[in-house]
C-alpha cells in the first residue's frame, strides 16, 4: 500500500478522507491541488506531509518559463513560500522545502533544464530515504515489545503517514513480522477521527489483534493493569527532547506516568528541529472549529458556541521514557543522546 507516489507525472496518494469507507486515489497534476489536499488531511502525518511538499516544489516549477538563474529562483522561493502555509507544525515539510532549496543552490552553474530534473530527483531521494528510515525505526523499536504485551497508541502512526512502513505502528508491523504476540488498544483521536478511521483500518489489515477505545477511555485501562507500553509518533521534537504530536498525546504522557508506563515516541530524525530550544518554541496549528461542532458534516454542537482547536500539543522530554529514530533508540538526558543526530 502507497500512500504517496510520483505515478505518471503526478502526485498519486490515499484520500485519507475517504478512509475507511474507501479506499480512494487523487492524482494530483498541480502545486494548489497538492496544497489543498495538505490543508484538508487528505495526505497527513509528517513524513508523509514532507514528502508531499517536495513533489509540490516539482509541480510548481516543471512549467517554470524562467530564463535565467535569478528568475528560476525567484519563482523556487515563492513556491516554497507557498507550500509552508499549508500546515505549519509538522516541521518535515519545512525540512524537506529547505532542502530541496539547498540543493538548487548549489548547483546554480547548471541549466535551468538541468535544475527541474534535479528537484525531482531530491523528491523522490527523499521517499527513498523516508522507506529507509521507516524500516530501521522498526527494527530498534520492534525490540521494545515482549510477547504478551498490550500495547497503547494514539492518532495515526503508520503506513499512511509515511511512504512505507510507518512510524509508531511501524514498530508493531516488525514485531508480528518476527513472531511475536501482542495486541493494540487505538485511541480514536478526536476530532478528525484518525484512530478510529485510520489506525484501526491498518491494524486489522495487517491481522494484528486491534481494540479501539473513546481517548477518554485510556485512563481506566491503565488504571486496570491492560496497558504494558504507550508507542506514538511526533509531528516536531525539539533540541532538549519535548515532542509534538496529535492533540491527546500529552494527556497520554501524563496518564503513563502516573501508572509507571513506558511512554515511547517514535520519529525519524527528519522530524528533529535544533533550532529550537525546547517544545514552548514549538507552533501549533489551530483548525477549523466545525472538526468539533460536527462529525462528517452532522452538526452535534451549537452553531454559535466558541471552539478551541489546536491540532497538536506538546508532550515534555521528561515524560518520554525514550525516543526511537532510524539511528537508534535515543535515552534521557536527551541533550546529550540528541547530540548523536546533529
């Protein structure tokens, strides 16, 4: 299953809208219909956004008409400008934006030509490497699970929030791939549903043994003895180790704690940002208030009610008992385990 591809010059992806009901592909020919599918999570997860974003610099400058090296990057910059307002805590696509533009600029001798094949060549390096990572990720994280555990997760860490094996629920592919038994507790993830609609759509497709629960459901089960470790994904972690994820994680984090839990965040190392200090640094986006006033269009609230909704928020390092990446599993002090990816 793909969830992003370049198929036939165009963006071929999942409408994870559509998801579980069906199982739907959009071929996207041009940058604003690669931007509206971000904006409206029809593609989603980090890694996933930027690999997205990457193809987006390729539909916006294959028709580029400029002459000249000034031109061309002229017309790069307002294409990168562009994709950053899609979404903006999901720090892989900024990433993936800032690299493509290096790469243009340090091959600004050749010809324009030239420059269009090597953006596309850096978009689909970066799925490449995106694959990679994810199957590393699985390899040092699946050794965390023991048979007979029961495990915990949140939103959606997987295949399709990535360009192959996923993240946090990539961990749990290898563990079965190696024989091992286990099973899942989903949270549903208000508002958009990503646990319910997505999560537990993979795991029953990959014939893992699969429970999903309300998130305001997580706290009994702990309390009940049923949760032996917590795997999540993370949207943006910063220097000192605090991480972003789906709105519910922190509440997660705190629960874990509480309950002597294991908590343990899963990301490649694209999704680190060393610029920043600690997670208080960390944007969050907040979406429109009908995700919470209605479900797929049914309104459940008032009209005129007031809505807060941030998508993500911010788990502190403290409260991660260890971070996973493609380089190894990273422990506290994570200022200097974090030194190892810079």
């Amino acid at each position: 299953m793909k969830t992003i591809e370049w198929w036939r010059n165009k963006v071929r992806i999942i409408d994870q809208s559509k998801l579980p009901g069906k199982l739907n592909y959009l071929n996207l020919a041009d940058i604003r219909q690669l931007w509206w599918a971000i904006r409206g999570l029809k593609v989603r997860g980090a890694p996933a956004i930027g690999i997205a974003a990457a193809f987006g610099v390729v539909l916006g400058m294959r028709n580029s008409h400029a002459k000249t090296h000034r031109q061309f990057n002229k017309e790069l910059k307002q294409v990168i400008r562009y994709l950053k307002k899609a979404r903006p805590t999901a720090v892989n696509l900024f990433w993936a934006l800032e690299r493509i533009q290096q790469k243009v600029l340090a091959h600004c001798g050749q010809g324009i030509p030239f420059l269009k094949k090597l953006i596309l060549k850096e978009a689909l390096k970066i799925m490449q490497e995106d694959m990679d990572a994810c199957r590393q990720m699985a390899r040092f994280g699946s050794k965390l699970i023991k048979n007979g555990d029961s495990l915990l997760t949140h939103c959606n860490a997987g295949a399709l929030a990535t360009a192959d094996y996923g993240t946090a629920l990539g961990v749990m592919y290898k563990a079965k791939r190696a024989g091992k038994r286990f099973k899942v507790y989903a949270d549903e993830t208000r508002p958009v549903l990503q646990g319910a609609r997505l999560t537990a759509w993979e795991l029953i497709r990959h014939k893992i043994d699969v429970t999903l629960i309300c998130d305001n459901m997580a706290a009994q089960l702990m309390k009940e003895g049923k949760i032996s470790k917590i795997f999540v994904g993370a949207d943006r972690i910063a220097a000192n180790g605090d991480a972003a994820n789906k709105i519910g994680t922190y509440n997660l984090a705190v629960l874990a704690n509480f309950h002597r839990i294991p908590f343990y965040v899963v990301a490649p190392v694209s999704t680190f940002d060393f610029s920043l200090k600690s997670g208080k640094d960390i944007p969050i986006e907040q979406r429109d208030p009908r995700e919470v006033k209605e479900i797929f269009g049914q309104q459940i609230a008032p009209k005129n009610v007031k809505v807060y909704n941030p998508a993500f928020d911010v788990t502190p390092q403290h409260l991660i008992s260890a971070i996973v990446t493609e380089r190894g599993i990273l422990g506290k002090p994570y200022k200097n385990s974090l030194k190892r990816l810079k």
